[in-house]
C-alpha cells in the first residue's frame, strides 16, 4: 500500500504519465490499447489513488497480450478539476457505462483487480454488471482489503472536514506513512481525492453483500495494518469455491492402491500434484503410480512427481519411514488425504467368542482410528509447515448406526470425533480439517472387508451405489471449499441432522436397515476364517 501511495503523489511524474495514456472514457484509461488482447484486466485503485500506480513501470514486466485498463477516478490526475463521485451507486453505474461496450466484446475475457478501497468499489460494479445481465469477470484478484461488512481500519471514520494537517496526521496514524501523508507540498494534490474517496467509503451504508459465482485470488499481508492476512479469511463466504487446488500441490493419499484412494490419485495427477501414495500393497500401487505418472505428463505442471511409500498404516515405524520419504521429496504437504480403511460384514451375536470379537473389531481401531492418529502425527510438522488441509475420508454412518458395520461405524465416530476436538486445537494454526462422509460407493472394500465379507456379483444390481467418479468429484469439491463436514449424496446430510430427532430418527434407522438388507446376505460358513 505504501509503495503505491508513494509512487502517486509525486506530482511531476502524475503530469509525465497523464500525457501517455489512452482512454476509452473518462473512467477507463490505459497505457496502450491493445488490437487483440487475450484478456483485460481492469485494475481499481486504493483511497486517494490514482490511475497511473497501475498503468507504469508496474504492468511492464506483464504479458504484452493484457489490455491494462486503470479507474481513474474524478478529482486527480487529468480528472483533477471534476469533483469526487461519493455516492457508490452513482460512481459503479458511471463506471460500468463505460466498461459495457468492452464487456459486451464477447472474444475478450476480463478481470477485476482491486486494492483497498479499490476492491470494494470493483465488487460493487460487478454487482452492478450482474445486475446488467453482462458477461461477469472471469477473475477477481484483490488485496488490502477485507470483504464487505468485515471491519477494519477505515471503520472509525476520519474527519474528512478536519484542517489538513489534522487531516494528513490522522491518515499517517491509521493507515501508515506515505509520502503523499507527509509531505506538506503534497498536501493540495493527494488530500481532496483521499478526503472523497473515504467520503464515498463512510457514506455507503449498504455494500452488496451476496457471493458472485466468481473465482476470487485474495492477498493480505504478515504484520500490515491494514493488509491483514486475517482479512482474507473474511472473503471466504463471498465466493461459491473458496479456493482452486494449485496444480503443482503437494498431495499425500493413504489408501491409494485402490477405490477412492486410486481415484483421487489419479484426479490429482490430471491436476499436475506432486503424489506421495502409501498403502500395503507395493503391485497396486506401482500401477497406480504408472498410470498418475503418465496423467501427470499431459498436466499443467508435468514436472510433478509420484512417488510411493508400502506403508501399513497400524505399524508406528511403517508411517515414520512414510513421513521421511515425504519430506524428502515433497518438503512439505499441503493436502493429506486420510482415506486408508478396512470395514467387516458380520453382527454382533455372529461373533461366537471374545477372540472372534477381537479378530474382527480390532482391525477397525487399528487401521480406521489409530492408523489415521499415527499419520496425522507423523505428517503434522509438514502439513503445519504450509499451513495445509487434512481431509478425513469417513462414512455416511460416522455419525449413524449401520447393521453388520457396528465395528467400523464405531471406529469413524471415534475418528471423527477425534478430528472434530483437533480442528479446535489447530485451529489457530491455520490447519483446515475436512471430513468427507460418503454413502455407499463401489469400491472394493465390501470384498476386501476382514471377514471376507460379500461377493460383489452376490450384492443387488438394483442398490445404486455411487460411482467412484461421483465420489471423488464430491470429494474435491469439499476440499476446494474448505468444508468442516461435508456428505455425499446430500441426502446423508439431512439423515446426520435428524437423526437425533425422536420418530425422525428411526426413520433414519429404517431406511438404512431396509439398504442393508438388500444385500443378498451369505451364510457364514462361506466367510473368511477368523
Ligand atoms: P478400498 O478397499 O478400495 O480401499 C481401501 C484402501 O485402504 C486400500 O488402498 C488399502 O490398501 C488401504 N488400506 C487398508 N488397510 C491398510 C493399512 N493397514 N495400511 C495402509 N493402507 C491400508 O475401499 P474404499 O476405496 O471404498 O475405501 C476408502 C475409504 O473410504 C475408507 O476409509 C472407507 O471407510 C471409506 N468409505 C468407503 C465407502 C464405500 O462404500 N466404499 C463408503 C464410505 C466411506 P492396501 O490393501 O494395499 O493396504
């Protein structure tokens, strides 16, 4: 913020760089009109700034195919005589005037990109294009600035009436030093726009306060006043997808030799991730890594690695060695993704004696509760490093009761409380934790369960298990949006929310006994010995 402030308020550089530029209106000039730009990229100013901090010296090193197009606001530069606009609606439809023949040039995208107040007042005219009907910007990239109703420095009003030098004082004391604060000389150019640009600010009772289906990149900053990294966060709501995975992440899948563990991988490595894939199975996962590899190839970022770790997710020096290899080839992880698991086909009263109870539930703690707690453990100090995400792949029936699962189902409530008390205890590292509650998906783990479980050919074609696919699409998406809980189909969501309601509940019950027992059921004797 500073740097620009300072670069605006020197007043023979403001005359030097009036003369360059080019308009397509009052409102909108620029450096060079381009013939074919790929995109334009409209850039607001901060309070009291100018068009010019955009327009030289800072765009340069950019593309040359980017059409720059500053918002030169009335009252400064070649503006200098017109009065400051301080109603919004007033100065967002003046703007948007001017920018709707270039919008409506369909063949050339747009972005917003705004600091400050300039974020505000491009939220504001985006509102005010979608109010238009118009082509919304493909982008918004804004920075020193929390969103709408999230309060700041600029809450407690200045006196905009106030003399000058009280004026220039209060300013430096709130927003921080800057040239055109400070030097007196100054004063006649760079007060009157910053005087009506905070008048405009303290006037506006009413900023839209409804999220636009807009892809939105927020800077903030370490130790800034008023770039504070925790205003960020305040934008996370006004946006549908909080957040894009970055194509050269850092991924780490437990369970990635199979099912929602392969897809995922796989999913990733379309996306270009650096993948660190533990399982027990080294032929499984040698396949699967093959096939990520060759995804990878053909990704935005095809220097991106996969590399795979055996690792049995129960054993305390297996998961160590996993979390060495990791930080020897990622360095760091920024989404981990806890989806090992086994799960069992029996009831209760199936379990003759305490050592079959054991055979057949202890697998569930061990690899579906402490297997997660031993790698969260392990792999905390590099997901802490990026202040990373840990997403939980647990079940629709974590929070439920499910017929022939009690031992698994037991095991996700246990880890999904677990996850539940460390979201809280990590909260303020800045760690998101993720759990993501599937139904019924089509994977192998039925046959694969510690009893043996069902065939798949013996389970009913007419029980519509989710795909795989489906599953994982889901999966990112909780993951992009940073969700808490997320269940997949919705439908598990609502049966969570009831299921502590009297009759509601039980109707929960029923639905999920009548699921179960479309399951063509196989006499014992045909299980696995236990
Ligand atoms: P799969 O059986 O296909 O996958 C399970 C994965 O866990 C395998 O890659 C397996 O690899 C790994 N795994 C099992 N035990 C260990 C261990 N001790 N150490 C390391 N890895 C281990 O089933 P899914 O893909 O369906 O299951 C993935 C997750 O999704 C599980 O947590 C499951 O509870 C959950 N889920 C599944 C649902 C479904 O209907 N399929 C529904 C809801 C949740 P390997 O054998 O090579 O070690």
């Amino acid at each position: 913020m500073n740097w620009l402030l300072k670069n605006h308020s020197e007043p023979e550089r403001i005359h030097q760089k009036a003369i360059h530029l080019e308009n397509y209106g009052k409102y909108l000039v620029t450096p060079e009109k381009k013939q074919q730009p790929v995109i334009r990229l409209y850039c607001f100013p901060f309070a009291g700034g100018t068009a010019s901090v955009f327009t030289h010296g800072w765009s340069e090193p950019l593309p040359q195919q980017i059409e720059y197009i500053a918002i030169q606001l009335p009252g400064r530069q070649s503006r200098i005589d017109e009065l400051c606009v301080t109603d919004i609606r007033k100065l967002t439809r003046q703007i948007v005037d001017e920018m709707e023949p270039l919008i409506k040039d369909k063949a050339v995208p747009y972005a917003f990109l705004g600091h400050s107040l300039g974020t505000l007042i491009a939220w504001e005219c985006a509102h005010e294009i979608r109010r238009r009907k118009l082509v919304l910007p493909l982008h918004f990239l804004f920075s020193g600035r929390g969103a709408p109703g999230a309060s700041d420095s600029y809450q407690t009003p200045v006196d905009i009436k106030s003399s000058d030098k009280e004026f220039a004082d209060i300013c430096v004391s709130r927003f921080g030093p800057s040239q055109a604060l400070l030097d007196k000389q100054l004063w006649p150019l760079s007060l009157p726009p910053l005087r009506g640009d905070l008048e405009l600010y303290y006037r506006t009772d009413k900023w839209h306060m409804r999220a636009l289906p807009v892809p939105l990149t927020v800077w903030g900053a370490h130790g800034d006043p008023i770039s504070q990294e925790s205003l960020v966060e305040t934008w996370e709501t006004f946006t549908p997808s909080t957040h894009t995975i970055p194509a050269n992440s850092r991924v780490v899948i437990t369970g990635g030799s199979s099912g929602i563990g392969e897809e995922l991988a796989k999913r990733f490595a379309k996306r270009g991730a650096n993948l660190l894939l533990l399982a027990r199975r080294k032929e499984e996962l040698e396949r699967v890594a093959e096939e990520c590899r060759k995804l990878i190839e053909q990704s935005p970022s095809p220097t991106s690695t996969c590399t795979i770790v055996v690792t049995d997710v129960t054993k305390k020096e297996s998961v160590i060695q996993a979390a060495a290899v990791a930080e020897n080839t990622l360095h760091s992880v920024d989404y981990l993704f806890l989806n090992a698991g086994v799960s069992m086909d029996l009831t209760f009263d199936d379990l003759a004696t305490l050592d079959e109870l054991d055979a057949v539930f202890r697998p569930m703690i061990d690899v579906n509760y402490f297997g997660c707690l031993y790698v969260t453990k392990a792999f905390a100090p590099l997901l802490k490093k990026n202040k990373g995400q840990l997403i939980l792949i647990s079940t629709g029936s974590g929070v439920l009761g499910l017929p022939r699962r009690s031992g698994y189902v037991a095991s996700k409530h246990a880890v999904q409380g677990f996850m539940n008390s460390l979201r809280n205890e990590w909260k303020e590292q800045g760690i998101t934790i993720t759990t993501v509650c599937p139904g019924f998906v089509e994977t192998g783990i039925r046959t694969a369960s510690v009893n043996g479980g069902r065939a798949k050919e013996a389970m009913d074609p007419e029980r519509n298990l989710m795909s795989v696919q489906d599953c994982v699409t889901h999966i990112v998406k909780a993951t992009e949006q940073r969700r808490k809980t997320y269940h997949i189909p919705f439908s598990g969501q609502i049966g969570a929310y009831v299921y502590q309601i009297p009759i509601l509940g039980d109707i929960v019950d029923s639905v999920l006994r009548g699921k179960m027992n479309r399951e063509k059921a196989i006499p014992i004797t045909e299980k696995k010995d236990l």
